[in-house]
C-alpha cells in the first residue's frame, strides 16, 4: 500500500544556534521527500534521481538511517526489495532494478551491501521500537550475517575476490574508479562486517555473531594497521578518506582513533567544499579524475569525518557539517553547476564545481544521521532517544519539535551546563 504523504517539512524540525544548519536540515527533508519513488517494485530511492530506476544496495542502508528521523514508513518498504531479492548464500544485491526487476552483484564475493543492509534492520528496529519489522527481516539478517561470518578466512579477515575492473574490481564505496581494483583484505568491508555482525547479535541474540565481530576488529587492528593510520588493503599502504571506517564502526582503539583524525584534518585532505577522497598530497591525487574518487570532495565524506569527529573536536564536526550546508543554502555562482536547495553528488577537490548530479539521493539522509548521531550524539534503544552532544564552542541550547521515536512525537530540548 502507498503511504499516505511524502511531505516531511513538520517532522523533526531542529533548532541550533547555527541558522546555516537549520536552514540545511529544513532542505535535507526536502530533497528526501523529492527522491522517494514508488516503483513497480516498492519504495526507493534512484541513484540517479529524474534518470533511471536502479537502487542500489549500499545507498539503501545510508538512506534508511537517515529516513527514520523523518520518514520511518520508508525504511521497511525500501529494505524489502533487498530481502526479497536475498541471494541464496545471504549475499545481499549491488542494485535492484525497480521496473524491470533485474539485478546484479559484480561478481565480487563480499561487498558493503550486506553488511550496511544489516544496519538499516537494526536502526529501524532499535529506534522505532519495531518488533514485527524485526521478526518479520530476522531470517533475512540471519542469512547475510551467516554469509559475512562463513567469509572470514584463517587469518580473521574477510578477502574479496576481483572479478574484473571497476565495479567488478573495487570491494568499496569508491567502486567507480576506471581500471581500479581495491580487493583482498579491505579495510572498509572488514570494519563495516565487524559492525554488522555486532547489530546481528543483539537483533538474533545470536552470541557467536558478536564473537566473530570481536575477532575482525582484533585483526583489523592487528593486520591492517600501519603504526599511523589503517591500511586500504593488507597489501596497499596508501592513505584514503577510506580511514574513518575503523572509526565510524567501532574498531579503532581511542588512541588510534585520535591519531587518524589527526592526520585527516591536515589541509591536504580538504578543499572549500569539505572532505578529499585522496589527500593531495598523494602522488596520484587528481581534484577531478574517477569521479572525484582520486581527490574529488564528496559530501558524503565530509558527514562520515563530521560524525566521527563530533565526540573529539565539536567545532571541527560542525565546520565539516557546515561546509556541506553552505552551497546547498547560499546563492553560488551559476558556473558551479549547484541547484540552491539541492544536495550536491561531488565536487572537483581544488574548484568546488560539480561534477555529479545535482540532486543527490544519499547527501541528505547522511546529512540527517551526521547532525543527530553525530553532532547531537543520539543513540537509540528500544525506540527510547539519549542524547549525548557534541556542544561547539558558544552553543547552549538546541532543540528538536516531532521527532519521531518508537512511544512517538517527542519534544527535546538540550541545554549545555
């Protein structure tokens, strides 16, 4: 059945002491509102807003976590295509065709797609307190966490397997590079299986699941660390935006979490639209190749560097946060090829310009978490909403009007004392 309503402008309305903020939250339900579409199939989100109907996998997990603040109806329709599209083995999909129904997984044998599906179960459940979704995606959970888990090999990593170039080459959200490979132990798809696995625990109350995930994270920390910051791959030493996973999963010890923080906040890894993909500092740096995933800024970046570093320098996170919020709420020059109102794709890492789309359909629900998990420090459990905030310098109140939760609309109001 199609939802009554798409509109979201009177859900979770924040209030901060930076208008800047406000004004880009108020257009992250917007552009959300805009990129829902209901297909042949169900409920999703293009990655190609206006352009064509694929969803894909990835996109799914950072969408739903980020509806749920504002649109909780979507997170069940949209991760449902994905389970019941579930591989045999547990694998979940790369992308969907919402009209024609087609599919597709690379050929690569371990993915971000199964492990980020398991996060948006768990988010749904954990924030609206929903156990009918819950029982009714846990055989689904079950099986993707049973897949990750069988992946591991002796060594307590999990190895992915190139089937070719490209996307049939590149086990990472960076999956678009032409002739790239990133296979074999990835640091990413390891720390996002050590989260996984963790959530699938406490969703199945399955123990050997928080087990296997304690021994990814021993290994990561073991195998994939240089002595300065986590490696791309066991065997690439090279130094990537890609090293927030270990810290937005859980994995990095403190110390070492403060030491990568360190090192990406150097300017090499920033332009004026936020976060590098690949500092320029490095030898193959280039602020416009592979869709800016060679030195690109990609917004999506700069929110993960936001979350993260929210708990450790409060006025880094909500400069970060801010860069993403300033083009899509202040009038720019034309020739930027930026919609004001509109979350961005990517942007060229030395000029700001826009090479992606204009309206990106994962910006703005990874805009939301950023802000409220990050920013805000909510967590979630059993639908009941703590907050633990990150307070920039000057700021003393912030408040939240219908935020959605599992008992209800709330009515938040945090004060720094």
């Amino acid at each position: 059945m199609i939802p009554r309503s798409t509109a979201l402008q009177d859900t979770c309305i924040l209030e901060t002491p930076s208008p800047l903020l406000n004004t880009a939250f108020q257009y992250a339900k917007d552009n959300i509102a805009r990129c829902m579409r209901y297909y042949t199939l169900g409920w999703g989100m293009s990655n190609a807003p206006h352009a064509y109907t694929i969803v894909v996998g990835r996109d799914t997990g950072w969408m739903t976590v980020g509806a749920d603040y504002v649109a909780p109806w979507f997170a069940p329709a949209a991760l449902q295509v994905f389970r019941d599209r579930q591989k045999p083995n547990g694998q979940i999909v790369e992308y969907v065709d919402m009209e024609s129904g087609g599919v597709n997984d690379y050929g690569l044998n371990v993915a971000d797609n199964t492990p980020l599906y398991i996060w948006g179960i768990y988010h749904h459940w954990q924030h609206h307190n929903d156990e009918a979704f819950r029982q009714d995606f846990m055989p689904s959970v079950r099986a993707a966490a049973d897949y990750l888990h069988g992946a591991i090999g002796e060594d307590g990593l999990l190895h992915t397997v190139p089937a070719g170039l490209a996307m049939q080459g590149i086990s990472s959200w960076r999956n678009i590079i032409p002739g790239g490979v990133i296979a074999g132990a990835v640091t990413e798809i390891n720390a996002l299986t050590a989260m996984a696995l963790r959530l699938a625990a406490e969703l199945t109350g399955e123990p050997g699941y928080a087990a296997a995930a304690e021994h990814i994270a021993e290994a990561i920390n073991e195998k994939l660390w240089t002595g300065a910051h986590y490696r791309l791959t066991e065997s690439d030493d090279q130094l990537t935006g890609d090293n927030l996973f270990p810290l937005l999963c859980g994995v990095a010890p403190p110390d070492r979490a403060c030491q990568v923080l360190e090192r990406l906040a150097r300017p090499d890894f920033w332009s004026a639209c936020g976060m590098r993909t690949v500092p320029s500092s490095n030898p193959a740096y280039d602020p416009a190749a592979a869709f800016g995933l060679l030195g690109g800024s990609w917004p999506n970046l700069t929110l993960w560097y936001a979350a993260t570093v929210a708990p450790h320098d409060p006025d880094r996170a909500l400069a970060a946060l801010e860069m993403v919020a300033r083009p899509v709420v202040e009038a720019v020059d034309a020739a930027l090829n930026i919609n004001q109102a509109e979350f961005a794709e990517y942007f060229h890492g030395e000029t700001g310009v826009n090479l992606g789309m204009r309206l990106s359909p994962w910006v703005a629900p990874t805009f939301i978490w950023a802000v409220m998990e990050g920013l805000l420090g909510l967590t979630w459990r059993q639908g009941t909403a703590h907050f633990n905030p990150c307070w920039p310098d000057g700021w003393e109140k912030i408040s939240i009007r219908n935020l959605p939760g599992g008992a209800g609309a709330l009515e938040v109001e945090l004060r720094h004392e």
